[in-house]
C-alpha cells in the first residue's frame, strides 16, 4: 500500500513494548480447545500526523494456534475528527489505547476481507464502529 512509503520528512517514533498489558489485550473465545488473543505492539511511528503500529492476533486451537500480523495505519483525520486527540504524540497514543478493541476489531475484520497484513483506519469507518 502506498500509504505506508516513506517520506522525506523525518518520523517521530516512541518506543513502547506493549502499548496495552496482555492480560488486558488477551481474551479466550470459548470452549477450552479455542484460544484468541491479541496484543498491538509498539513502537508507535508518528508520520504526517498518521499513527502506524503493530497488531499481532492469535487465533486457532490451543493445539494449533494461528498467528498474524497487521499494519495498522490511523490516519490524521481519524484522529482528530473522530477520536479527538489533541494532536500531539501522546494525545494521539492515549486515544488509540482508550479505543483499542474498536480499532483493532475494525483492522482484523479490514485485513481478512482484503487478505493484507496493512490497513489503513479511517474516519468513516471508526464513525460506523460507533466510536
């Protein structure tokens, strides 16, 4: 996708291990053989005014778990228009945190429609999502 090329100006990037603990981002689906757990995981990289970072999703079995990455872009607008961020890099991360099941949900459901590992969140849809 052409929304994750570099430019020339010069990213921002803060370094997180794990923007949300694992144990608030993990969750088991159901029956005891069914696992899903999530984990978005940092750096963040701030560009332009677009947050991008990392989401890795378990899925499967407990005998035979599947994992995947995706690249999540929110873009300016969406965080300003819609999740009201202040428009500085921790306001941006604080608002990202605050609605990270939603956002995350709306990337998952994004990259197995569209068989990518990179989605870009926009204002729309965050709209849609009842955020």
């Amino acid at each position: 996708m052409s929304s994750f090329s570099t430019s020339q100006q010069k990213p921002q990037i803060t370094r997180r291990l794990c923007v949300l603990h694992t144990s608030t981002m993990t969750r088991t689906m159901t029956p005891e053989n069914n696992i899903g757990s999530s984990c978005m995981v940092g750096p963040f990289l701030h560009l332009d005014g677009d947050v991008f970072f990392d989401h890795i999703h378990m899925a499967g079995t407990a005998k035979k778990p599947i994992e995947y990455s995706i690249k999540i872009q929110v873009t300016r607008q969406a965080l300003k228009d819609v999740l009201r961020s202040d428009g500085t890099p921790e306001g941006h991360e604080a608002v990202i945190k605050s609605q990270a099941w939603k956002i995350v949900g709306i990337a998952i459901a994004k990259a197995l429609s569209a068989k990518t590992h990179e989605v870009t969140i926009t204002p729309d849809e965050l709209r849609w999502a009842g955020i």
